[in-house]
C-alpha cells in the first residue's frame, strides 16, 4: 500500500509499531513494506503515537464516527482511495465490544459486525491537500476508513481499536496454552503492551490481570516455579492496580504452600501495602481482605516471625509520629479481626440447634422446630492446667434465656452482607453452664499473630484513638488484648479513654468486661481500678459518671476498697460527698468500707472535714457581688472561699485572671451563684462539664476568649435557667450553636461574634 501519488495529492499512511507484539507476530519480520516502491517518501512517522510522549488518551467503548467501506484489489489501493468514490461517507455510533466492531444501526457499510481477527492492518491516514482524521481498518478484500473530527479523537479511535484487537489477540492465544515456557513469553509480552499503551484507563491495567487469572485458575497443575516466574511477571502491573478475585486466590494459596519463597517479600510486599493504603471497603472485595492475611501469617513463617512482622506494621506507619495514610489503621485492624473471628467461625457454624452465622445477622430462622439459640460468652482459660501443645482450651458459658436471645437477634440489623460482629456470637450475657472449645493449634497461632498486631498498633500514639473506637469491644482470650486496652487505659486524652465505656445501653464495654467479676477480669480488678481512675480526671469526675458507677458497679468499688486501692477509695468518698447515694443503708455500708482501711478511715475523715467547711460555706451571708483580682489562681480562688460564709453569693467574677478548669470545683459548692464571667481565663471544657451539672441555677455565663470547643459547651444544654451567654472569640461551631438555641428555651442574649457560628 505505500505507493505515491504522482500528483503529489495521495493519501499517506503512518503505522505506529508497537514496541512489543505477540510472539506468533515476531517471527514475521517487520520489513515488508520495504520491497515496496515508493515505500520511503510516502511513510511519515507519527510521534504522538509513542507512549513516551506524554500524550494519553482514555479508552473508546463507543463513540459516533463516519465510516468509509472500499472493496478493492490491493494493486489498486491508493488510486481508489483518491477517486470520487471516497466521497461518500455514512454516520454510524459504533460500539467497541470484546471481540467485534458493531454499529449500533446496523445497515449500509456497518450492516455486519467487523471481527478483530478479520482485520490485518490498522494504520493512520492523512490527506494532503484537504486534511481528513482517518483510520484506515484493512480486512481481506477491503478497507474501512474511520474520519473523526480532529487528530486527537482520531488517534484515540486508532489506540483504542489498537488496544481491542491485540487484547482479543492475547485472549485467544493464552486461552489454549500449550507450552509454558511460549505462554510466560506471551505474558511477559502482555504486561510491556499494557504498560507502554498510552491508553490511561483503569481496564488497561486490569484485563490483562483478569486473563493471566483466568489462565491461572483454569490450569491449576502448575509447578511452583512456574507460579513464581508468573508472579514475577505481571509483579509490574501490580504496582498501582489490586489483583482481581481470581488472582488474590492464586496469590493466596502461594503464601499457604511457600510462605519462605521470595516472591512473598518481593512482589507481595508492594501489592499488600498498596491494598492497605488505598482500599475503601473490603466488603466489596474481601478476596483482598483474605490475600492480606495469607501474606501475614506468611510472613509470621519466615525465621525472624513476628519480628518481621513488627517491621512491615512499621513500615505501613511511616518513620515519624503521624502516619500520612488515614485508611491504613482501618484497613488493618479489618484484617485482624476478620481472622480472629475465623479462629471461631468453624465451632460457632457447628453448634447443634443454633442457627448459621447468616441467619443470626438477618435475626431469623429457617426452622421452625429448631431449639432457642444458645449465645456464646468467653471466659479466661483455667490457670492451674496448661494447654495442650495442639489443642487451645477456651471456657465458654451458654445462655440459655430464651428472651435474651431473641432480644439479641432483634437488635441485629436486618440483611447485608457483612459479617456479624465476633462479640454478637462470642458474648452476650452471664452463664449458666460451661462448654470447652477446642481449636486447633494451627487456628491459636493466627489467633496469637494478629493479636499481636492489635497490641503493635495500640503502641502508635496517632492510631490510637481511632483504635479505641475499632474495639468497642472484640473480646477474645489473649494476654496482647489486655496489653491493648491498658494503653486505651493509659492514654490522657478523652477521645481515646472514652471508648473504654459502653458504646450504648445494655452493650458492655471494656469497662465492664474487666470489672471484678466480668468475663474478661483475670487480675482482681486492678485493670478496672486504672480505668476508673483515668475516667475520674477532669473530663469525667461527673455525677452521671458516679451514678453509674453506683447504679453497676458498687459492689466491685467496695470490693476493691476493702482491699485497700486508692481509688476506689476516692470514688466511695465522691459517691457520698456529692450525694449520689439516697439509700441511707447502702450509705452505711459504704462508710463501713471506708472505715475498714487506713487509707479509706483517713480519707473519709478528709471528707467530714470538707463538709463541715462546705456548711460553712453555704451559709446564709456574706457579699453578693465579688471580684477577683487580675492574675488570681486556682489557689487563691479556693484560700478566699474557706474563709468565711458566701451562701449568698450570686455575681462572681473571674475576668482576666489565671483560673483553670481546676476551679470549678470550688465554684460549685456556691449554691446561689448566677452570674459568673469567666472572660479571658484558662477555663476549658473539664470545667463546663462540671458546671453543668451542678450550677442548675447559673443565668449568666461569659466564656468570652476561653479555649472552650463544641465538647465542652455541647454540655451547657442542660443548664436549662440560662438567659444569657457570651461565646465571643471561642472555638464554638455553627451546628453546636444551632443545638444550644434549641435545647435553651431561655436563652436571649447571645453573643457569637468572631466563631465559625458569626
């Protein structure tokens, strides 16, 4: 075809060779055209069509085009496309299907559908002295001639078609292999065509992943070696697209059958981290979910095990304090619970007269003569026996309340296709019988390997809030677990120790498993104690705190002061100074607690002589209006209120002084307070909590320049007397403002200048 024109007017026709064609193509050389005449002048190189370039373009799957279909003798080629006949051009909407050409009006030149294996040459085509963005498609017999509207859609027409008949090409040849040694050749071949295309589309990278997957998974005789020299050679597609279903299968069950080979550290390496950078939901692909875990344990096999584990958790984290990618610590704790609920699942599905796993999510049964379900709640091992070497002896106590259960099935959201939750089948209520659980050693070790990545990822300051709120609660019996919440324990900020508490009413937290006689307390209840006294700092030292401490957990608090802890102590003495005991017999009982210690008869005379001062206190006299001087503390706060009456009491002002939240602990022993400015102070949300609750006559507050947030002023809304408010320059938000207007039906003068609510 690479003849010239005389008169100079001829088309011209430039090919774009692609850097790696299919094996069965190489071997016909690429000279052809070169015993042509006329070949040299006629045949321009286009630049554009080198993926280097820079110049991309995205995948056609259809598009509208005009069609041009010349039949002729190949002798007669360039004079027939110069003739009158090429006038005539037809307007089709083709579609670009797997393995045809269609129109989506088949009549005319597009009447048929024009296979990818009947074409035998696609070349670009340009027009001299009127410029046509023509394809030119050569089949036996004939020519197709594509025109676009300009030379970029005609060079996206040219790859995508490019694209669709090598891809067809390829499915072709790898779907009947022969030789092993040709097929990793055509692959090899396969990846440097997806890589080179300059086609960017998600499915560039993706279809040939799906045919080596399919290759994969329908001959599955490979030998190993053959497994790896495949590995390693789709390893470069890897490196920004997650492997298909199919694919995280093959890769899995390479991780089970060579987890020391280095493919695992090599090639998986990248895919797993990419997975767990990027992944939005493993719901959608929980193939992934699975390949994540085969390549732990995997790497939990190698000689250094989880010392190479710790090294991959870190390297997921980054060098500095604040890992740069948000959905790693998600997806990771994903991973881990998923297999820890898998080390149950086989026991759990196997409980005679209880129903499957699906049918306890979607809160129903398909039998009608099946018993009532008998829930599962886990208990520590018994210390005095060990284990044997295989088998993992679990103590598990069986409810058999019939209501509780169905109650538990209702609370279970209805439909999905996500897993239940492991505390849902693994706890609910006290026992009444026992049952021993035998898991295989195998099914311990993953229970201890990704325990252990729990209590790598609690050591991380910045993924520990978000972890807390992960594990609300997901008991199993394992040391690392304890270790885990210690830390939650440990840690001073409110966002993480608050996730210790339950997450809704009836649903036990970490709190309450961990209390002396809860299901996970194996240490007399000092885990309990630390929480409690962590919980007791300045943003939960509230009544609502103590009165559920009272109202739970009194029996474990006395229990634990009787043994002398400190705290406890402290939160019996608080239970009575701020009268969160109305039963004057359980008040008794209480001081005799107290009264059986030193520490507790020493603290609780502390308290005798706080409230005789607090009598004082509040009785009736002294001034109604005062004013601290500038630069006053916490401590002369506290020294000019034990020095006589202030029972009325009802202008205090704070303003420009150096009071903290610590203060408010003085401020609500005055009973008859109403007005307080607190303006330009270090009073911050610990401080309004306390107020809250115990200043329900407060009617003025002056926060104005205060580091108070949406946390702590959220609280104000239930200090239902106040009519006046000024949040001037503070971190207060519209939507918490809009939530205080609400809830504060008094409330007139407002003053929110210079906050996001302005």
């Amino acid at each position: 075809p690479w003849i010239n024109s005389a008169s100079g007017t001829g088309p011209h026709f430039y090919p774009c060779e692609e850097s790696k064609p299919l094996l069965g193509e190489m071997s016909e050389g690429n000279n052809n055209n070169s015993s042509k005449p006329g070949a040299g002048p006629a045949r321009r190189p286009l630049h554009h069509c080198s993926a280097g370039s820079g110049m991309r373009y995205k995948l056609l799957h259809e598009g509208d085009i005009q069609v041009c279909v010349v039949k002729h003798p190949r002798t007669f080629l360039s004079k027939i496309l110069t003739s009158k006949f090429l006038r005539r051009w037809e307007p089709h909407h083709l579609t670009l299907t797997d393995g045809s050409l269609t129109s989506a009006t088949p009549t005319g030149y597009m009447e048929t559908s024009l296979s990818y294996s009947s074409i035998e040459d696609l070349q670009l085509l340009a027009w001299d002295n009127a410029p046509k963005y023509c394809v030119q498609l050569s089949f036996p017999g004939g020519t197709v001639l594509l025109q676009a509207a300009n030379s970029y859609l005609r060079d996206q027409w040219f790859h995508s078609l490019q694209w669709k008949k090598k891809i067809y090409k390829y499915r072709k040849v790898l779907n009947n292999p022969s030789r092993w040694d040709v097929v990793l050749k055509e692959i090899r071949a396969l990846v440097d065509m997806a890589l080179s295309s300059p086609l960017q589309d998600e499915s560039i990278h993706q279809a040939p992943l799906h045919i080596i997957s399919t290759l994969l998974a329908e001959n599955s005789n490979l030998s190993s070696q053959d497994h790896e020299n495949i590995i390693v050679a789709i390893a470069p597609l890897l490196e920004n697209n997650h492997p298909p279903p199919d694919l995280c299968e093959f890769f899995c069950k390479h991780c089970r059958e060579r987890p020391r080979s280095m493919v695992v550290i090599e090639v998986f390496t990248p895919v797993v981290q990419r997975i767990l950078k990027h992944n939005m939901d493993f719901g959608k692909c929980p193939r992934l979910r699975l390949f994540t875990q085969e390549y732990i344990l995997a790497l939990n096999e190698l000689n250094a095990g989880m010392e190479v584990v710790k090294k991959f958790v870190h390297s997921m984290h980054g060098p500095t304090g604040q890992c740069p990618h948000p959905r790693v610590l998600p997806n990771l704790v994903a991973v881990c619970l998923a297999a820890i609920y898998s080390c149950y699942e086989e026991f759990i599905n196997s409980r005679d007269n209880s129903p499957s796993l699906k049918e306890i999510r979607n809160g129903c049964q398909q039998q009608n003569d099946r018993k009532p379900p008998m829930p599962l709640r886990l208990l520590r091992p018994e210390p005095p026996t060990p284990p044997p070497a295989t088998i993992l002896e679990i103590l598990v106590e069986l409810e058999r309340n019939n209501n509780t259960a169905n109650a538990k099935r209702k609370a279970a959201p209805a439909g999905g296709d996500s897993e239940p939750n492991l505390i849902d089948c693994l706890l609910v209520s006290p026992a009444v019988n026992t049952l021993s659980i035998q898991l295989p050693a195998q099914a311990d070790r993953v229970l201890g390997c990704f325990a252990l990545i729990l209590k790598m990822l609690s050591d991380y300051d910045d993924w520990r809030p978000a972890l807390a709120s992960l594990l609300q609660p997901i008991p199993f019996p394992k040391e690392e677990l304890k270790y885990v919440i210690q830390r939650f324990a440990e840690d001073p900020r409110q966002e993480v120790h608050s996730c210790l508490l339950s997450v809704r009413s009836g649903k036990d937290g970490w709190f309450q498993l961990y209390s002396p006689g809860g299901v996970a307390c194996d240490d007399d209840g000092e885990l309990f104690a630390s929480m409690v006294h962590i919980l007791m700092g300045s943003c939960y030292k509230t009544k609502k705190f103590l009165l559920s401490l009272a109202e739970n957990k009194l029996g474990p608090c006395m229990l634990l002061a009787l043994r002398g802890n400190q705290t406890m102590v402290e939160i019996l003495c608080l239970m009575l100074e701020y009268n969160i005991i109305e039963n004057k017999d359980t008040q008794l009982q209480i001081i005799s607690t107290l009264e059986s210690t030193q520490v507790g008869l020493r603290m609780y005379e502390q308290l005798c002589d706080r409230q005789r001062e607090l009598k004082e206190l509040q009785r009736k006299g002294g001034p109604t209006r005062l004013t601290l001087p500038s630069k006053s503390t916490d401590a002369d706060l506290a020294r000019l209120l034990s020095s006589g009456s202030f029972g009325n009491l009802e202008n205090l002002s704070l303003a420009f002084t150096n009071v903290t939240s610590a203060c408010a602990e003085q401020l609500i022993k005055l009973p008859s307070l109403k007005q307080l400015n607190l303006w330009s102070t270090q009073f911050g949300d610990a401080g309004l909590r306390l107020l809250s609750e115990h200043l329900a006559c407060l009617q003025v507050l002056n926060l104005c320049e205060t580091p108070v947030t949406d946390a702590g002023l959220l609280a104000l809304s239930s200090m239902k007397s106040l009519c006046s408010l000024n949040m001037n320059s503070t971190k207060l938000t519209a939507d918490t403002y809009e939530d205080l207007k609400a809830k504060l039906p008094n409330l007139k003068d407002v003053d929110v200048r210079y906050t996001e609510a302005w």
